[in-house]
C-alpha cells in the first residue's frame, strides 16, 4: 500500500514552493529537479496539472518561475492526496467491471476498507501544506541536506 | 493507493473458510479457484502461506482440504493486511536506500503519512473475519451470486 510517485513528487514541488514562498526569485522546475534529482520532464508535466488545478502560477522567461497561487496553509494534504490518486480502489470488488468476487453481494470487506481509507483521508485532511514545511525566515529555500 | 492483489485473494481465502465453518467437507483449493475465477497455482501459494503462519490447517487426500485453524472472531482484518502488506513505504523517503527527498530531515510528511497509515489499520484491526462473513447457518458455504 503506497501513494503513487506522481503524489509523491506533487507533494515535494509544492511543499518546494511553499518553503520559498516570500522569495524574490521564483522557484524554478530546474532547481527543484537539482534538488530533488528528479527529471525536468516529469517536473514539467506535474508542474503542468498543478497550475490547471490552479495551485500554482507559472511565469515565463527571465525571472519567471512557480508561485503558489493559493496560501500553503489554504492547501491540505488530503485535498492534494485525492486530487492526486486516481486509484482508491483497494481491492478487484470496488471496480464494478473488474469484479469477479463471488462474495460481493454478502461481503462487509468494501466498507471496511472504504471506512479506513477515510479514516487515512481524515488525517491528512487536518494538515496543509504549511504544517509540513519549516517556515521560511529570509525567504530562502530551507537549507537542504 | 490499494492493496496489493496478494492481500485481495488471501483475503477473500480467508472469508471464504470463515465462511464455511461448521461444514463437514472442508473447503478446498478447486472450489475457491472456481467460485472466484482465481488460477489455482495463485491460490496454492497463498494457502502455503496461510498454513505456515498458523491460520489455515491443510489436509491433503479424499477429504482432504483447508480448514480456519484460529476462529474467525479472533482474526482481525488488521493483523492480516499487516502480515500481507509488505511495503508501507506511503512515499519515497520511507526506504532509506532510495530516498532522495533533500527536504527529509526538516519535513513532517513522512510522519503524518505514518499517522494516517496507523489510523487506517486502527479501523481494521476493530473488524475480525467474523465480522466480514455472513453467519453460516446450516454449514454449507454463502449462496453465490
């Protein structure tokens, strides 16, 4: 049971952003796959969805960059994590037309598994964005390791 | 996010012998492969599995087949995810050899993402097998739909 590498590398771009929020020059795609060691095109494409979702704002050209659209205690990490897994689909039952369990009709085992998954919504739904990053005192980047 | 297929049929393996409790044939192998449509070799390992941690009991011969070694209201739904589950890795820098996150040593998701996993086992291990499976009335297995 894992979130996707696609929830993974969101997080860590807006968490990214949201520890340079109040820097002068906007956080770059090729900074944060410097920092991360992530490939720019991957970054890209997730850089891409977050600014149709309208999280984040990107600018072109020289001095161009991500900002973060919405204020990083505005965004929970719930939110970001159901936007973000396509799949919640915890075993073959809650797919109708994947289903060949025979015991669906009788069976509690879907209930169960929907109440825990809420249940680990839940406590995501009661962090954002800006509980999870150091605050920025300079405006800075936090140092990195 | 979902389990994984393994923890799906060891699940379904497990409610189906609960289910079948008090019948005087045990359960076997070809039945739970054909009312599923599971391959049989898929399920053999898994019930291999099941025998060498103590749940099932398998007799071979005429007769023969699987049988609940533990009662089903004593196997929360917790402890078997726990036991299947073998990577709770939620992100990246959960596993120390891959991680390649530079923000992990001053972020606090890898610990909310252990506390929404915990909270997400916390409701299974509230739920036994017993709970999952109609009561068996008359020894023979759930009518199937």
């Amino acid at each position: 049971m894992r979130l996707t590498q696609w929830t993974d590398y969101t997080l860590r771009v807006l968490m990214y952003c949201a520890a340079s929020q109040g820097r002068v020059q906007p956080v770059t795609i090729t900074e944060i796959a410097a920092s991360h060691g992530i490939s720019r095109s991957h970054l890209t494409k997730i850089v891409q969805d977050l600014a149709a979702r309208g999280w984040l704002e990107t600018t072109r050209g020289r001095g161009g960059g991500l900002r973060l659209l919405v204020l990083a205690k505005d965004i929970a990490l719930g939110e970001v994590v159901r936007a973000m897994e396509t799949d919640f689909a915890m075993v073959e039952c809650f797919d109708p037309t994947l289903n060949q369990c025979r015991l669906s009709g009788h069976c509690r085992l879907k209930g169960v598994l929907n109440q825990a998954t809420q249940s680990y919504l839940g406590v995501l739904d009661a962090v954002t964005l800006a509980d999870l990053v150091p605050t920025s005192v300079n405006g800075l980047p936090p140092a990195v390791n």
